[in-house]
C-alpha cells in the first residue's frame, strides 16, 4: 500500500528475508517488480549472466 507521498511500506519480515538495507534494485519481472538487496542482486545476475546469453542466442535460432 503506499503512503501519502506515494511510498511503498515492506514489513520489517520482508525486509530481513530479503536482506533489505541502505541500497536496493528494483526490477519488473512480468507483471510485478522485485526489490534486491544491490550487493546480492549484482551477486545474481552476474552469475546468470551468461544464461541470459545464451538463452538470447537460442531466441535468434528461431528465426521469429
């Protein structure tokens, strides 16, 4: 829900098990957005870096 000045409110519960601090990543996953710990965002994307190449690649092999 947001406040008044248009803020999103996350419980101290999701905070914690997201590991959320001072610095996040907000990305848009299909039809919702994540909120990231920066240092364990950067962590994951760097290593699924090179699946995202080659799931890119076999995209190109369909010849759309």
């Amino acid at each position: 829900m947001l406040d008044k000045q248009g803020r999103v409110s996350i419980t101290q519960t999701l905070r914690d098990y997201a590991k959320l601090e001072k610095d996040c990543t907000v990305i848009g996953v299909s039809n919702r957005i994540e909120i990231w710990n920066q240092a364990v965002w950067k962590s994951y994307y760097e290593q699924s870096e090179t699946s995202f190449s080659e799931i890119s690649e076999n995209l190109l092999d369909f010849n759309l």
